[in-house]
C-alpha cells in the first residue's frame, strides 16, 4: 500500500509540476466528525431523539421531529468543556488540559396550526445555530525516539531526483540553499524541494554524505564560490548517494488547537393526520480551525550535542452547505410507537488552508522562517443515513434508539476548480472506514414538573489500522504529525424542569477516545521503499492517546 501511494504521489507531483500542497485524509475527516452537542435535553438523551422528535436538535438529527411541536418555542445552550488528553510512548507519559466555556445552541420554532382533522395539522419554521465540532485541546508526547528523528523524513523527503526517483538533491543546489543564494526558497524557484527540505538544509539538520566514489563523467562537487571541494587527501569529490540526519534520542511535541465548525439550520416541517412528519433542513457551516505545534528534538551529532524546534500553525477556514430529509411515522394509531429514518445529504465545503513554520537548530545557531503557503480547496463529505425508533408510555417515560452510517472513504477533495485530487482520494480510501454510530437514551418524569435522562452513545473507529500521512517530496506542508482515531464511548445524564412555559434543563457528558499518534511517519524511507524494501513495516512505535472531555450544558427556554 505504503509503495503504490509513493509512485502515485510521485507521478502525479512530476505530471503537475509546481509547488504541493497536499490536502490529507486528516484534514478531511477533521470537518466530517461531529460532536453530539445541542440542547440540553437532546445531550441528555444521548441524542437518540430522531424519532421522537420536539427537540431543537432534532432538525440536525431527523428534520422531521420538528413537525411535532405544537406550540411556538425559544431555546439558548452555553455549556463548560474540559479535554484531557494522556499520551504513553513506550512508558514515557504527559496530560494536558484545556477548559473553555462555549455558546453552543440558539434557536426558534413556529408552529403553525392549520386545522384540527384536516390532512395538514401543522406546519412549522425551525431556526437554530448549534456547534458541529469543538476543537478546542491540548496534547503533548515526550520520550526516547529509539535513534529515529524527523531529520531522517526530511532527508528522504530531498532525496529525489528528476525521474522520481529518490536521489540526493545535486549538491551545487545544496549549498545555494544552505547558503541562502540565488533563489526563493518558498516560491516557484524552487517549487521541486519540499519546505521542510529548505528547513532542514539551513538549519543543518541534513547534509551531504560525500566521498571519493564517483562515475567516469561525473563533474566535481564545488561550493558556494565554485571552487573544487577535495577530501583530506586533496582529491575532487563527486556527487554523493544520500543524506544523514541527527540521531533522535529525546523529543517532545507539543500542539493547541482552536475552533469550531458552526451550522446554522433552517427547518420547514409538517404534521399529516399526527401519523406522518415530514421535514428539510438546509445547513450553512462556517469553519475555522487553528493548530499550533512545537517539535523539539535533541541528540548528538558527531558527538557534539544537537537540538532543533519545529513551529507549525495551521489554519483552515471556509463555509459549507448541504440539506437534510427526514420521515416520522407512527404505524398503529392507538400506539405512540414511532419509526424514524433521515437521509443527509453530503455538505460541499469551499475551504482554504493557510500555513507556515519556523525552525531554531543549535547548528549554526540557525533560525529561520518560511512564508506563508495558502491553498484553496473543496470538500464533499460522505452521505449519512440514520434509522430511529421512539416510544413513549403515557407522559412519564420517554425512550429512543437509534443507528446512523456514514461511509468516510468516500468523502471526496477537489481542486478550487472543482476537478477531482485523485491521488488524495485514494488515500482516503485506503486510511478511512464506514462509521457506525449507536445512539440509545431516555427520560424519566418523576412529577410533571421534573425529568431525569440518561444516554448512550458509541461511534467506531474512522481509521483503517496503519493509516499514515503521506508529504509529497516537494510540498510546502510541514506538519508531519497524523492522529489515528479509534471507537468513541459517550455516556450522558441530564435532568429538566418545567414551570409554565418556561423550562431549564442541565446535561453532563462524557466522552473516552483513545488514538495513536505519530509526530512524523518512520514507517518506510522513500528510497528504500521504493528500491530495495518496497513492503517495509514500521519502524517508529506509535504514543498510545487517551482523550476523556467532560461537558456540563445549561438550557434556558421558553414554549409560547
């Protein structure tokens, strides 16, 4: 796998010529994820409110539930969030915290009645804002790299050549970079070396491993001023094979990440004899989503102590739109069982993805910054389908059950032009999976004043096991790092109280997701992957991630 997505990356970097900037599988399934967040009583129920509908949220879950609201109503959800991610590599363990509060929920139903035994009992205008995604967390991993850096990917990643095949960059060039000569390093100059190339040559993290070895034709190596460069016995040397980088002993990463996805949703929804709600939602998604990591690294080099520190931010900001389509059905009429099934249609995201690094290396006392590299991009993400059940028993219980599929390699990149990454495609194939996701929950009326709720849920894992993140050998990304998610358990309870038409709800949920986490991909080196071990395996053992994220919502409303 590892070696056909290398050839295609390649040929597709030689067929287009220019300057990469290769959107990953990561960042795609970053925007197809969702929280459940909402109102309070919809967290509370685990979100298993498809089918029985009345709910705000519901328009982003199953849009017909809005057509069983009766009356108008008014709801606003803040809530309190804590993430604490604990990394393991190889018994080396860190935990960071991050605690904010957040708006997650504001919006509005009109319920319009049109008759009593007619067809039509209602039509009803739902508008809500709620937040998709909460991005914000903190994570860090330290330990023992076991003799491995990210200078040995970034010396793979300039060891290519012309054909496609992964030679040393000719040395002459070497030396302009390394000496800063003749040329923009972040523009189209040289838009075949990687920005992590230029890095690490300037900051003598990579150099030359040259010797007396040459062919009959060979010209002599020289420097930055032309002269001949000669071994200690006075010889020319002549072009060398590959690059060397400092032997990683100790690291640590570091990242903060910002942000959210918000949607705003515009229902329109009806009630047909109260035997059948029908409902559509279309969503408008603003995205903006902001990492910023440190690597670090410290070693030794021809038994001189080294170090270097890697500074990446990311963003990526953009909108999105798509529709919803939902049906209710109560099958028997003396029976408040509800049978529910909604179909998602996939969003269309217009994004752009801005980036930059720094990097300080104790060689040379080098500091050195890139510009800032921006692309813009499409995403379509998957279609979603999601069957539920309901059921009520009498005015004090409630219960809701329900299952939803989304196909995340099917998602698919494009050009700003529409046209189709093929090759990021096929790795989004390859790395991600179907996810499916089980929602049950319920609601207990101890008085009619007073509910308790209780939910479940459980998604499984987005990620094929030995996905990896694939850098084109010229892109101007310089984030190495990737996160393989795992299954996700979140357990909920809540409670509300009424009074009049106004109503208060709280809801408490946690959520446990373990991930393996890669500060830079070790699994295969480019030239020997594609020449002499073509079915390498990995090398660099992945820090084992724990995610736990606690949030505590409050709902104010108000049914007029």
């Amino acid at each position: 796998m590892k070696t056909n997505r290398m050839i295609t990356g390649i040929m597709a970097m030689f067929l287009s010529g220019g300057v990469a900037m290769a959107q990953t599988q990561y960042d795609a399934a970053r925007l197809i994820d969702t929280d459940l967040n909402g109102t309070a009583r919809f967290v509370g129920m685990g979100g298993a409110m498809s089918a029985l509908g009345g709910d705000l949220s519901t328009m982003g879950s199953n849009p017909a539930g809005i057509g069983l609201f009766r009356s108008n109503d008014v709801a606003g959800t803040i809530s309190l969030n804590d993430t604490q991610v604990k990394s393991d590599f190889e018994g080396v363990t860190g935990k960071e915290n991050r605690s904010r509060m957040s708006f997650d929920q504001l919006g509005v139903v009109f319920s319009n009645k049109f008759s009593n035994e007619g067809t039509i009992r209602y039509v009803n205008v739902g508008l809500n804002y709620r937040k998709q995604r909460n991005f914000n967390r903190r994570m860090a991993m330290y330990g023992n790299l076991l003799g491995m850096s990210l200078s040995d990917q970034i010396a793979s990643m300039t060891n290519r050549d012309e054909s496609g095949r992964y030679n040393p960059l000719p040395l002459n060039d070497y030396y302009k970079v390394y000496n800063e000569l003749d040329g923009n390093y972040y523009g189209d100059d040289w838009s075949d070396l990687s920005w992590l190339g230029v890095l690490g040559i300037q900051g003598g993290l990579i150099g030359p491993q040259i010797g007396p070895d040459y062919e009959e034709g060979d010209e002599p190596l020289v420097d930055a001023g032309g002269n001949p460069i000669r071994d200690d016995n006075g010889s020319p040397l002549y072009e060398y094979k590959h690059y060397i980088g400092i032997p990683g002993y100790d690291t640590e990463y570091r990242s903060r990440e910002t942000g959210g996805v918000n949607v705003f949703d515009m229902n329109l929804s009806t009630n047909i004899n109260d035997r059948v709600y029908l409902g559509m939602t279309v969503e408008f998604h603003d995205v903006n989503y902001k990492r910023s990591s440190a690597y670090s690294e410290w070693g030794e080099f021809d038994g001189t102590p080294t170090e270097f520190t890697l500074n990446n931010d990311f963003v990526t900001e953009g909108t999105g739109v798509n529709a919803k389509f939902g049906v209710i059905i109560r099958p028997l009429e003396e029976s408040a069982f509800r049978m529910g099934l909604a179909v998602h249609t996939p969003t269309l995201y217009k994004l752009s993805d801005r980036h930059w690094a720094s990097l300080s290396s104790s060689l040379d006392n080098y500091y050195g910054e890139t510009d800032v590299a921006q692309f813009d991009y499409e995403l379509l993400t998957p279609w979603k389908f999601n069957v539920s059940m309901g059921h009520t028993i009498g005015t004090s219980v409630a219960l809701g059950a329900e299952y939803e599929y989304t196909d995340y390699s099917s998602a698919e990149l494009r050009y700003d032009d529409g046209f189709e990454m093929e090759e990021e495609n096929d790795w989004m194939t390859e790395d991600l999976k179907g996810v499916h996701t089980l929602r049950v929950g319920a609601e207990v009326k101890l008085v009619p004043e007073f509910s308790l709720r209780a939910g479940y849920n459980y998604s499984s894992a987005s990620f094929e096991k030995g996905a990896y993140k694939w850098l084109y050998p010229n892109t101007t990304r310089t984030d190495a790092e990737y996160e393989n998610m795992m299954a996700r358990n979140t357990f909920t309870l809540g409670m509300g109280f009424r009074t009049g038409q106004l109503y208060l709800d709280a809801a408490f949920q946690y959520t446990h997701q373990k991930s393996e986490f890669y500060p830079f991909d070790s699994q295969f080196s480019y030239e020997d992957a594609l020449v002499q071990y073509p079915s390498a395996d990995g090398l660099l053992p992945a820090t084992k991630m724990d995610a736990e994220r606690s949030q505590l919502l409050l709902t104010v409303g108000y049914r007029f």
